[in-house]
C-alpha cells in the first residue's frame, strides 16, 4: 500500500500520509511518493484545492528516526533537501492542513507550509530540532515568527514542548479547532467554498497576499494597487476580445 493516498474529487483533493504505524513519518518512501503525488496535482488543471491530512493518531511525526539512526550519509543529505516542500509550493492553488494528531519537527514544518491550517482536538505542535541535533530547513524558523511572534516562536523552538490545539488557536497558529470526526468535514466544507471561487482571481489572490506579506506596508500597497490595475486592463482587454469575436461570428452565421 502506497505512504501516501491520493483521493481526487470534484475540483479538490485529499491527501493522506498512511504511515500510521510509525506515526506518518517521514521515510524515504514517504517523502518520494509525496513528491510524486502533489506532482500528479500540479499537472491536473481540475484540482484547485487540496487538503494535506494523516492517517490514524498522528499528522506527521518529523523525520523517521531510524533511517536518521542509520547514519548513511546519502539518507543525511537527502533530509538538508527541503523536496517536500518545494513539492507544495509548486502546487499553484491552496493547501489546507487538516492536523488531526501529533504535528512535529518536519511535520510541523509541513503543516506551515499550507495555507490554512484546521486542527482537531487531538492535534499537537512540537519542533524537537534543537533536541534532536537538527536545524530547520523547509522554512519553520522563518515562517512560525511571522505567525505566532518572536517570542512564541523562540518559546516552541527553544524547549521542544508541545502546544495543543487550544492554544495554538489562542496563539493564531491554527483557524480552526474542531472535535476529531468533524476535521475532514470542515476542512471539505472550506475546500468547496474556495472552489466556488473564480480560477484566476483566486490564483492571483494568493500570490497577492503571499508575495506581499513580505514587503513593508506601503510598499505592498503600491504593489497590490498596480496589480489591482493590471488585472482590469487585463479583463477589459479580454471583454473586449470577446465582444469582437461574438461580433464577427454573428456576422458570419447572418451571411450564410
């Protein structure tokens, strides 16, 4: 059986680590059929949204430790590449992480690299890098500061405890907590209202806020005022490309 299920429904996905016996770590296997899966995603135009969730108690419990314990150097250099999240930033449409358990070290790495995070009552937060002899490399200590704060951040990184849902609701880490049998419900619910959306103004969408959550105030400002009037032109320039070709196809169908 495949580490990672693929589930394709009407213009969203769902994707399931299935390693529940180790906790969906991340082996080997794991991080190739992830790869190979949200690359199946991203060559699919009829899949807009997908949900990233784990099979049984846990989301992701980080890096598989006894492949770490191995000490084979090719193993070593392959968990400094950050493939899996390069994997998820290739998919041009939203993420949303249904945390359903226990989200450490690379799992929590993986769950900020969603867009919209939803948590069941089970779920909890570690990064145990610093107690494991690792650093970061798929974005936490950058990404984590910018969500929760400085010092919540350095709090969570510095001991290794963890933070339960509760908390990392209060703490704005996560949208939304619900009871475990309403995850995947609430997190389809919200897949399907972002389906509702228009295609290409969801897809400029997020790239506005993305790209701008980088850029000092006003100069994000400036920048989503110019997109702002790109996008008109653009859709005034469509509109009216269209009004022609109507024009011309009625004109053709009158004369015969």
């Amino acid at each position: 059986m495949s580490t990672v299920l693929l589930e394709k429904h009407d213009s969203f996905a769902v994707i399931t680590l299935n390693r529940p016996d180790a906790m969906n770590a991340l082996s080997r296997e794991l991080r190739s059929d992830f790869v190979r899966v949200f690359a199946a995603c991203s060559d699919d135009p009829e899949i807009r949204v997908i949900i990233l969730t784990g099979a049984g108690k846990a989301f992701c419990a980080g890096f598989d430790l006894k492949e770490l314990g191995s000490n084979d150097t090719v193993n070593t250099a392959e968990e400094a590449d950050n493939v899996v999240a390069r994997a998820m930033e290739g998919f041009q449409g939203p993420i949303i992480g249904a945390i359903n358990g226990h989200c450490i070290t690379g799992g929590f790495e993986m769950a900020l690299a969603c867009d919209i995070l939803i948590a069941s009552e089970n779920a909890r937060f570690a990064d145990t890098h610093a107690r494991v002899g690792m650093l970061p490399g798929w974005g936490l200590s950058q990404k984590l500061p910018r969500m929760i704060g400085l010092s919540r951040a350095r709090e969570i990184a510095f001991t290794g405890a963890p933070i339960f849902a509760q908390q990392a609701y209060d703490w704005g880490l996560v949208n939304h907590v619900v009871a475990s049998d309403d995850l995947l419900p609430k997190a389809t619910s919200m897949a399907k209202d972002i389906c509702a959306c228009v295609p290409q103004i969801l897809a400029q969408y997020q790239t506005l806020i993305s790209d701008g959550y980088s850029m000092p105030l006003a100069e994000a400002l400036s920048w989503e005022e110019a997109r702002a009037i790109w996008w008109a032109e653009q859709t005034s320039s469509a509109t009216i490309e269209q009004r022609r070709s109507g024009i011309l196809e009625k004109g053709r169908s009158e004369t015969t």
